[in-house]
C-alpha cells in the first residue's frame, strides 16, 4: 500500500513515499481502507520534534517506528474485519481518531473497534468527515469537559480561525454562551459568520486592552498566557491553553486558590465526543471550513502550507 513516511526529525522534505504491506485485522480491529485524512499543526510538530520534551513519547533523536506514519484523524470504508468484531460490518463508511498510534497517511489502517471511531453521516463526504474529527472533539473537551460552559457565559476563542477554533465557535454559541474570536484580518468575517458577536483582528487590536471579560478564554493555539489573559478572566473563570507544560503546572497551583484557574489536559478518547459531532453532521448543523485539499502525493506542499500558519480550518489530504 502506499504511505508517507518520516524517519527523522525536520521540516516537510523529510515525509517520504513508501510501499508498505497492507495490514491485517486480527481479534477485534477493523481495517479501514482511508479516502481522507489531514495534516494539523499537532502533527507538524510531531514532525518537526517539537516540543522537545515530546520526543519522550516519539523517539529522543528520530521518530520510533511506531509512529514513522503521521495522521491522526480519518475517514474512510470498513474492508476487513477480525473475528471479534461487533460494531462494523464491511463497506460501513466510517471516520475517527487514530490517537498515539497515528498511521492515516496510508492506504489502509487497522485499529481496534473499541477506539474513537465511529459511522459517517450519508449526507457528509469522506473529506469533511475527516476534516472535523481532532479540531472539534477537541474543543468539544474544553470547551464542555474542562470549562462546563453553559448559557449566557462569555467565551473568547484566540485562533478562532483555526481547525481547533472554528469548532469551538461554533460549539460555544450552540451553548448559548456570547462568543468572542481572536484571528487574522483576512477571517474576521468567517469568523463572525461562525456564531462570533465580536472579533478582534490580532494585527490590529490587543483583546487584553478591549474592557472585556470573559468566562472562558480558549487559546487554541498557545499564543497568550494565563498571565496575559488573566485581566480579562471573571473572578472565577478560566485558562483554557492546548499546549506548554508550564499550564500543567499552573493548573495545580490555581485549582487550589480562589481567583481565575488555568484547565489543560489531552483529549485521547473521543467518544462522547464523536457521538455529538456525528448528530450535528447528520443534521446538517455544524459548518465544516475546509481551507486547501492536496492528494497524498502532495502532502510535503500540504505540510509546508500548514507550517505557514495562515491556513483557515483544515487541511484534508485526499488518499
């Protein structure tokens, strides 16, 4: 089967085609013939080897074997299936999350019945159903796991152009809470016509100096700090960073006073999650923002774009 591969850390030149044997379902897994993917800025980072503490996890001084084949999230049909299978049959359409086992930038990927996968809407494409698996179970964990947001909140979503962001937009109006967006000028109306009652164009306006608070500050992209936020937080909202260390620590230390508090953690298990976003695909009531699709033969460019960091939503790699 054809695949990407990367067998050192680097900028997109390091992604190589491979032929690779098409794996074999075995116990529980189904294996997944994939007609979409992505490329997000988690699995740049991955590629790049950063954070460097992340290397822990992928490899110290090049990627381990494991996860040699980036793609977290995906769509596609149910081929085979092993003998303890129960939820699929062959040609489900069906779309999920790979977690640490990465592996969609490929023909085909096997992976247990029970992980974040779930069926496709008739109504939704194999690239849009790939386009809003991680961004929006992402913020659908920060934004209702971590933060309980609930009507008639406040919520400002910093890189609300973004895949993580554009979701969380849309999730938190949904909610009924008003939302506010930070991003490049260029999106400001795409942003707006997410559900957004305001929108702060960054290169422009600084959100920290706008007289607003908020409930819940989602910075999706890291780009601020509990420290620079913390003036425009409610006496008890909340930092809702994706990425740092540093906000681990923080969320100890502010768990325990009685001021604004920082709420960070991974969101690995989808499927609450998944079950919401499929209801809303199938209602036609979430908007999938699609920027660039490349075919996988192109996915170095697909990189190279995201690296960029002016791409808007997602970027799908059709296989």
């Amino acid at each position: 089967m054809r695949a990407v591969m990367f067998s050192s850390y680097g900028p997109p030149e390091v992604l190589t085609p491979v032929e690779l044997p098409v794996p074999v379902p075995t116990g529980d897994q189904v294996q997944v013939r994939v007609h979409a993917t992505t490329v997000t800025s988690a699995e740049c980072g991955m590629r790049r080897g950063e954070p460097r503490w992340g290397r822990i996890i992928l490899g110290p001084l090049r990627p381990r074997a494991g996860v040699r084949v980036l793609g977290l999230e995906f769509a596609g049909e149910v081929t085979a299936a092993g003998p303890r299978v129960r939820r699929f049959r062959v040609g489900d359409r069906v779309f999920g999350f790979t977690g640490f086992a990465v592996g969609a930038n490929a023909e085909y990927k096997c992976l247990s019945e029970k992980a974040s996968l779930t069926t496709i809407p008739a109504n939704v494409s194999y690239e849009q159903a790939a386009a809003t698996v991680d961004g929006f179970t992402t913020a659908w964990h920060f934004l209702h796991g971590l933060a309980g947001i609930r009507a008639g909140q406040r919520v400002l979503v910093i890189g609300a152009s973004g895949s993580i962001g554009t979701y969380a937009v849309q999730i938190a109006a949904r909610a009924g809470a008003t939302v506010h967006g930070v991003c490049g000028g260029r999106n400001v109306k795409l942003v707006e016509s997410l559900g957004a009652e305001r929108v702060f164009d960054y290169s422009r306006e600084d959100f920290t100096r706008s007289g607003e608070r908020y409930d819940a500050v989602f910075d999706t992209v890291t780009r601020s700090s509990f420290a620079a936020c913390r003036p425009v937080l409610t006496p008890r909202g909340c930092y809702l960073p994706t990425t740092h260390l540093i906000n681990n620590v923080l969320a100890i230390r502010t768990a325990l006073g009685r001021g604004p508090r920082v709420r960070t953690g991974m969101s690995v298990r989808k499927h609450a999650a998944l079950a919401d976003l499929r209801t809303l695909l199938e209602q036609d009531a979430l908007q999938v923002v699609i920027d660039r699709t490349y075919p996988l033969s192109e996915i170095v460019e697909a990189h190279r774009h995201v690296d960029s960091g002016h791409k808007s939503g997602n970027v799908v790699i059709t296989v």
